[in-house]
C-alpha cells in the first residue's frame, strides 16, 4: 500500500522555531508500506518495494527512512 499525505495547512503559516514539525517545504509525505504476510509474498515483491524506493528517493527530503 502507498499512502501519499498531503503537507499543507499551519505547517506552512507558521515559523520554524513556532513547532516542532521540520520539512516546512514539502507538499506531500509519502509511505511505502506493502502488506506482506508469508515469506514468499516478500521474495516475490521484494524487487518491487526497493525499485520504487529508489524511484523516489531521488525526490525525497531526508530524515525519516
């Protein structure tokens, strides 16, 4: 499952030293998270999850991995 957050609203209207939230600049916030429940489930997409992972990487900010 990949969920795409949207980042707007009072991140963005407020200062950085106002909250703790870091990354004032993105506009979304995207999680990879395949369900994968036997172990052949995670052979058989294993290539898939880290493909895309390295697809997005290039867009990401840092910080959480």
């Amino acid at each position: 499952m990949t969920v795409v957050f949207p980042l707007d609203g009072a991140c963005h209207r407020v200062a950085p030293e106002d909250t703790a939230f870091s990354h004032r600049d993105t506009d979304y916030a995207i999680a990879l998270s395949p369900t994968l429940t036997t172990r052949e489930d995670c052979e058989t997409h294993q290539g898939w999850v880290r493909a895309f992972h390295r697809a997005l990487e290039p867009h990401a900010v840092g910080g959480a991995t």
